[in-house]
C-alpha cells in the first residue's frame, strides 16, 4: 500500500469551482455551450438537390442505407413557365423507380411532375432513385428538386413543439442526444466495413 501524507491537505486546497465561479454563472456558461453546439450540429448542410435531366435521358441517385433505417424522399420538376399556376405539358413529365441493390421496388410513378416515397430499409445496401425523362423533339432540360433524408433527418422534430406537446429546449436536446446516437452507430458501421 502506497502512503501519500498530502492527500488530504491537497484535497482541501482545491477549491470547489461553484464557490470560484457562482452557481449561477456555471449554469449560464453550461447553457452557452450547449446552445453553441446545438446550433452547429443542427444546422443543415443541405435541404434538397437540384438537377437537371435532359429528355430521353435517365439519372439515378443512390443511397447506402443501414438496415431499419427510415427514410423519405420528395421530388417535383420545376414549372419553366413565368406562371407558375399553369399546369406542366405531358414533355415535363417524369417517370421515377425506387429500388434496392436486393432488386425490391419501393416505387414505380409513370408520366409524374411530383410525388413522394417512403419506406423502411430492411436490409442494408445501396438504395437508388431513378428519374427518366421522356423522348421528345426538340430535345428539352427539365429541373429536378429532389430531397432525401434518411435515419435522424427525417423525423418531424418541430411537429410535437408547434403543438405545445414540449418545450423548445427539450425538443432540441432530443434533437442531440438522436444525432449523437446516429453518429455513434455510424461509427459502428463504418468500423466493421
């Protein structure tokens, strides 16, 4: 056994930092930084992509999902027209595949301007959304805006805090505390890879 006879004296030299600082002021600077690292974790890279397709072409977008994993995805071309209000010619329409590298598809639209998917990864792999543009002459580009979100993306965070369900700050440490965990898990995966 290792005898050290200024254990005690050091342990009440040191002095507690709430009694330094303030309780008060601890619990401000503890709030600081948690709003400092919400705000840069949460702030979106990107909402949604923008692409263009040229008539009689095809592009797909794909995606490495793990399995269980949630995800949604909307898509719409946008109308070239000055008025917006006037419906899109059958030229600017689209026919869109979802599908997985295990061959199941989730979706299959013909002749669409704008629709959405959703679906549960059962198992991992590449998922890809395939978005074909009609033959037509002259040929003509159509423009794609596409969002994708999958895992702590796509959850509707603000839905239950708009309702009055939760406060504000409760709905944004959830919002950490799930992209912690996703990062976490990524982690993970990447490892075993």
């Amino acid at each position: 056994m290792v005898f050290f006879p200024f254990k005690k004296n050091l342990r009440n030299s040191v002095p507690n930092l709430s009694t330094v600082v303030g309780v008060e002021a601890l619990a401000m600077m503890m709030i600081g930084w948690m709003v400092l690292v919400v705000g840069v974790l949460l702030v979106p890279s990107s909402q949604s992509l923008r692409f263009d397709i040229q008539s009689g072409k095809t592009k797909c977008i794909s995606e490495d999902m793990k399995s269980n994993s949630m995800t949604v995805g909307k898509y719409q071309v946008i109308n070239p027209n000055q008025d917006r209000h006037q419906l899109l010619p059958d030229s600017h329409k689209l026919n869109v595949k979802v599908t997985s590298s295990h061959g199941h598809i989730f979706q299959w639209a013909e002749k669409v301007e704008k629709g959405q998917f959703v679906f549960t990864a059962m198992k991992q792999g590449n998922y890809m959304a395939c978005f074909s543009a009609a033959e037509h002459w002259p040929l003509i580009t159509l423009t794609i805006d596409f969002d994708w979100r999958t895992g702590v993306q796509f959850k509707d965070w603000f839905n239950g805090a708009k309702k009055g369900h939760v406060d504000a700050m409760k709905v944004e440490l959830e919002q950490l505390y799930h992209t912690i965990n996703s990062i976490h898990e990524e982690m993970f995966y990447f490892r075993a890879r």
